[in-house]
C-alpha cells in the first residue's frame, strides 16, 4: 500500500522559509517520479517541482532560483526547500510519487498548508 506523509508547513511571513518533507511508504521515491504541486484557494492544482529517477529536476517558472527539490534515498523522502516566501506561494502543497514513470497518474499526499503573510 502506497502511503505519502507531507510536513512542514505552517504560517510564515514573507521572505522566511519553509522546508516540506513527504515520507514515502510502498513506494520508492528514488524509483519514481516525485513532484510537488501547490493549489491555492479558488484555483486550479500545478505542478511546482519534480524530480526523476535519474535526478533530473524542473521547476515551475514562479518559483525558479527561490525552490529546490531534493531527496534522501535512505530516508525514501522528498523535500522541498522553500526560501524567499512571496504571500503568492501560499497555498496548500501536495506530494505526488508517479506510477508509470510520470507525474499523469500516481499516488497523493493529503497535503500541507503553507501560508505567507505580507
């Protein structure tokens, strides 16, 4: 059985930062594709980071240069470091470990809400 566990989040103001763990279970996050998305309130879910299985990552444009996702293989965790908080990152952030080598379909977290005040 497949099990995500998000943590980390909370309130923060801006510019702070924030790092989010998602704890693996029946899966391996050094095997599949793990991403990280984001859906504030009202809006649409989107992909904020990924990480392949042979480490290649990639970044939505609206956090480059400020996110980075990594992993700990002999944890079976992915994180995501967050610095330079904007009030525009607040939302609630998913993990998603992928099941056919993407991110189309997979496996979710429950979620962690992160919000950035101003």
């Amino acid at each position: 059985q497949v099990q995500l566990v998000e943590s980390g989040g909370g309130l923060v103001q801006a510019g702070g930062s924030l790092r989010l763990s998602c704890a693996a279970s029946g899966i391996s996050s050094h095997i599949n594709t793990m991403g990280w998305f984001r859906q504030p309130p009202g809006k649409q879910r989107e992909l904020v980071a990924s990480i392949t299985r042979m480490e290649g990552t990639s970044y939505a444009d609206s956090v480059k240069g400020r996110f980075t996702i990594s992993r700990d293989n002999a944890k079976n965790t992915v994180y995501l470091q967050m610095n330079s908080l904007k009030p525009e990152d607040t939302a609630v952030y998913y993990c998603k470990a992928g099941r056919y080598g993407d991110l189309q379909f997979g496996y979710w977290g429950q979620g962690t809400q992160v919000t950035v005040s101003s």
